[in-house]
C-alpha cells in the first residue's frame, strides 16, 4: 500500500512563450515531496523549458513569458511581490554541462550560503562539509578543498555542483539532463546519489534517456510538442502507458 | 603538413609583410637609440630643464607626465568600466539608452585628438573654469580655475581613452561564459551580486589590460594637451590641481618646433623620445603579460 504524497509543487494552466512562439501549452502537474519525478520526450519538446519555469530561470531570458500558476507549498512563484531570488533559493538548479566556478572547490561550495549572508566560519565550514558528504564528494576531497575546481574530472565537478546547490539547502533540486555530459560510470555514481537525495530532497530531473528515468523516478512525465501527454507512476508508465504517442515514444517509434 | 603552391605564396606575402613591419621597427627605434641613449642619464632623468630650450634634465616633464596619467586614469577609468557592466550587464537589447551610447562611444572613438583638444579648451577650461570662478569668486577677470591646468589635461585625455577603456572591458565581460552566470543566479545570489562575485573577478584581466592599453595612449597623446595644460617650460612642479605642468610628449613638441636652437637641442630631443618610447613599451609589455598570466588561470 503506498503512503499518501504530499504535494510540493503545482502547476495548473502553465504556457509559456518565447516571443510568438509557444514553447509550452496548458501544463498540469504535480510534483510530490521527496519523490524523484523525470521529465521525458524527445528534443525540443519543451522539457527544459518547463523545468526552468520552476524556478523562474527563464526570468534572465528576455523574450521568455511565463502564464499560469505555479505554487510552491501553495505559494504563487509568480505572484506579484515575491522576489525570485528567493524562490531560487529554494528551489536549486544543476545543469547539464556542469559549471564549477574558477575558484576552489571550498569557494564553490560555499557560495551561496555567503550570497545568504552567512558570516560565521565554522559554521561556513560545516555546511560545506556536510554538502560535500551528501553528494558523496567528502573523502575524495577532504584533503584538496583548496585546490581549484576547474581540475576536477567531469563526474566531480557535477557532484561539485550537486555539493553547491546543498549547501543552501533548497527544498527542491531541479536537474537538466545533468548526465548527458559524462561516461556511464560518472554518470551510474550520480544516479545512485540520488537515491540518497530524494529522501531529503525533491527532485525533478530532465532526462533525455528513457532508461534513466525508469532507473531513478518515482513518477514521470512526458511530454510532446509542448504539451504533456501524460503524467505517472514511472512503473505503470513505462509497462502500461495509457496514452498512444507515450507507447510510441517509449518503444522507440520516434524520438 | 604538404603546402600547396598556394600556401607557400600566402606565406611568403605574409612573411614579406612581417619583415617590413620589424624592418620598419627597428629602422624608428635604431634612430632613436643611437642619438638618444649617449644623452640619457641619471642627470638627465632627475635634473631641470635648461630655461633656453636645448639641454638640461627632463624630470618635470616625467613628473607631470606620472602626475597627469595618474589623474586621468582616476577620473576616466570607473566611468569607463561602470558604462560598460551596465551596457552588458543590465541594458536590455532594445534599450534607446544603451543603443545611444554604443553610438556616441563608437563616435567618440573616432573624434581626431587635437579636436579633443579644442573640446578641453572650450568645455572644461572655458565654460566649466569659468562657472567656477564666477561661482567661487564673483569674477572672471583673473582666472584660477578658467585657465589651462593639469586637471583640465587629465579630464580631456579621460575623456579621449574613454571608448577604449569601454570597448575592452565590455569584450573582457562577454567573455565570461553565460554559465557562471547562470550557476551563480540558480544560487539564489541577486543580479548584483553575481556580477561582482562571479563575473568581475573573472573579467579581471581583460579589463586590466585593456585599462593599460588606454592609459598607454593617454600618456603619449600630445595635441589634445597643447592647450589645456602643457607648457614649454615651468621652473616649478606642478602640486596643485590648477598649476600648468611639464609633459614628455610635448616637451618633444616643444623642443622641435618652439625652441630658438632647435639642431642645439638635438640631442635633448632624441633622450626625451627614449624614455617617452621606454615608458610605453613598457606598459604595453606589462599589458601583455598580465594578458598571458590571467588567460592561465581561467577556466
């Protein structure tokens, strides 16, 4: 018997644009807490651009405009007055080609709690520490957390970026395609962190790899041309789906 | 790697144009050395000039070349570089502003300096010292702040390397990639905050380079000065904001075309053209390494 889910976050009625073209249409979603959900489909069906809604990082994009609702806890993330700033603080983000900072791997670490405002350094150096133990990077950096982080392999500088969106500790994790960069054991090592995470964390993960999300997400989402064809339990999605175009792109009849 | 016909006639047309560009090089600067190197010693560097315009040392104008380079680079500097964060940073592509200014600097850019010169003259010395002096004294009649001096200099040639300094540091901020950006906003850290913890730090050396490159120039422009501030001859030091002041460039000026001998003053000429000339490599050299040095330690 499954445990009922509390939602997280909410989307009802969700279009966004960029300039006349509508890069997503009329998306209803439910995102539960300390779930991994993944979003599918193929290439430019607007998957990464609905994540990015989430947390109002299309905002530094001009021409993007985002309508409808979209609630955090029952908070409006768009609504008038609320600073996205906040909402980003709470809502973290790793990329998919992962973006270290020229600085050394504690700097990176510790960047956003001092953006916060966080002046104590011990406290500074246990929360690095403690973010650094939960994307698994601890024992092999312990040692080296001066060292720049631009001479970490691929693999570790993600799990660097996972370890910085830590640090702040937000309530959601969004992911774009976060693996797409890296070789199948990288790759199996962050895939395994987070089914560590989600027992914290909630995380949405963009995947372009149907194997993946069958392998880490609780529940799925595809989407197609913008619109979201259907919405599941990852499960039943990928032996079950009810929808026709979601069989379709599962069994690899496009994509 | 086989050339073909065609790549060995491109490389010699190439290397021909690379040999008379050194050829050229080295024909100004053996001129200069030969004639100048005998004249320049530590006399020469530390001592006054001769008040009949032929010999003597050049420390007032080294001095008031260092005095007046400084004063421009305080004065044109952050301008130029806080134009150029809000043009990339925070304009909007369609802004009218930012559009009107990347007009008015490309402009400027092009303005010959001697016309910068007469801008000097008439703006700063005429109608700014002036305002002052009607505002301050009441009168005009003798002027202390309507007349040449070296902070009117420094705020004209501010004003001259000002596209320059925009022009680089804009380049050295496009440079960062939009990444970081992103990495550092995804963060929860606020548009200014990321600029100054993330994207300045990493544009650093472009800017500074770029900063050298157009307190290079400043240093050696004469024209615009010629009327705003220099002078054939000063007994004294320039220590305060109104007094005129000595100037490498111009005393090469000023010893070619205002002295009463000029073959006498010859050999003055060439020395004073020698430290003009070190001094300029120089920053240009610094430029560059630093250039070499921060490309390194980027990502």
């Amino acid at each position: 018997m499954q445990l009922p889910r509390t939602v997280k976050m909410q989307t009802r009625g969700v279009n966004i644009f960029y300039g006349e073209t509508q890069a997503i249409k009329g998306v209803d979603l439910d995102i539960y807490d300390k779930t991994v959900t993944a979003f599918i489909g193929p290439s430019g069906c607007g998957k990464s651009t609905f994540l990015r809604a989430l947390n109002r990082m299309n905002d530094t994009i001009e021409a993007c405009r985002v309508k409808g609702d979209i609630q955090l806890d029952g908070y409006n993330v768009y609504g008038k007055g609320v600073d996205p700033v906040e909402v980003r603080r709470r809502v973290g983000m790793v990329f998919q080609k992962s973006n270290p900072f020229p600085k050394s791997i504690f700097e990176n670490v510790a960047f956003g709690l001092r953006i916060a405002g966080m002046k104590d350094k011990d406290e500074v150096a246990q929360r690095v520490e403690e973010s650094l133990k939960g994307a698994a990077l601890w024992d092999e950096l312990k040692d080296r957390l001066l060292e720049s982080a631009l001479g970490l392999s691929g693999g570790q500088q993600q799990r660097l970026c996972i370890a910085r969106t830590l640090a702040v500790r937000p309530d959601v994790i969004l992911m774009d395609e976060p693996t797409s960069a890296l070789d199948p054991i990288a790759t199996a090592r962050i895939e395994e962190l987070l089914r560590e995470l989600k027992q914290k964390y909630t995380i949405v993960i963009v995947t372009h790899s149907m194997q993946q999300a069958a392998r880490v997400s609780d529940s799925t989402a595809f989407f197609y041309m913008g619109e979201l064809i259907e919405y599941g339990d990852t499960e039943t999605m990928f032996t079950r789906p009810s929808q026709k175009k979601t069989e379709e792109y599962i069994t690899g009849r496009f994509g | 790697m086989n050339y073909t016909r065609k790549d060995w006639l491109l490389a010699g047309l190439s290397g021909t144009a690379l040999l008379v560009i050194l050829a050229l090089l080295v024909i100004l600067m053996q001129q200069i050395v030969v004639n100048g190197a005998p004249v320049v010693s530590g006399e020469f560097l530390t001592g006054s000039p001769s008040a009949d315009m032929t010999g003597g040392g050049i420390w007032p104008a080294i001095y008031g070349t260092v005095f007046m380079t400084l004063l421009m680079t305080l004065a044109g500097v952050p301008v130029g570089v806080a134009t150029a964060i809000y043009l990339t940073e925070y304009a909007s592509s369609r802004s009218r502003l930012a559009q009107a200014v990347r007009i008015a600097v490309n402009n400027l850019a092009g303005v010959p300096s001697i016309v910068f010169g007469l801008f000097g003259l008439g703006f700063f010395v005429l109608f700014i010292g002036s305002s002052m002096d009607q505002l301050l004294y009441g009168d005009t009649s003798t002027p202390v702040w309507g007349k040449p001096s070296i902070l009117w200099a420094s705020l004209t040639l501010a004003v001259l390397t000002l596209p320059v300094v925009i022009v680089t540091t804009e380049e050295a901020l496009r440079q960062v990639p939009r990444e970081l950006r992103e990495a550092s906003l995804a963060l929860g850290a606020t548009k200014f905050q990321t600029v100054y913890k993330v994207v300045l730090p990493n544009a650093v050396g472009g800017i500074l380079t770029g900063v050298i490159l157009a307190v290079s120039r400043g240093a050696g422009e004469v024209a615009p000065i010629i009327f705003v501030g220099a002078a054939n001859f000063l007994p004294y030091l320039p220590t305060d904001l109104r007094d005129m002041f000595m100037h490498l460039g111009y005393h090469v000026y000023a010893l070619a075309t205002q002295s009463p001998n000029v073959d006498a003053a010859k050999p003055t000429l060439f020395g004073t053209v020698l430290v003009l000339l070190t001094l300029t490599f120089t920053l240009n050299f610094l430029a560059i390494v630093i250039r070499s040095r921060t490309r390194a330690t980027r990502a």
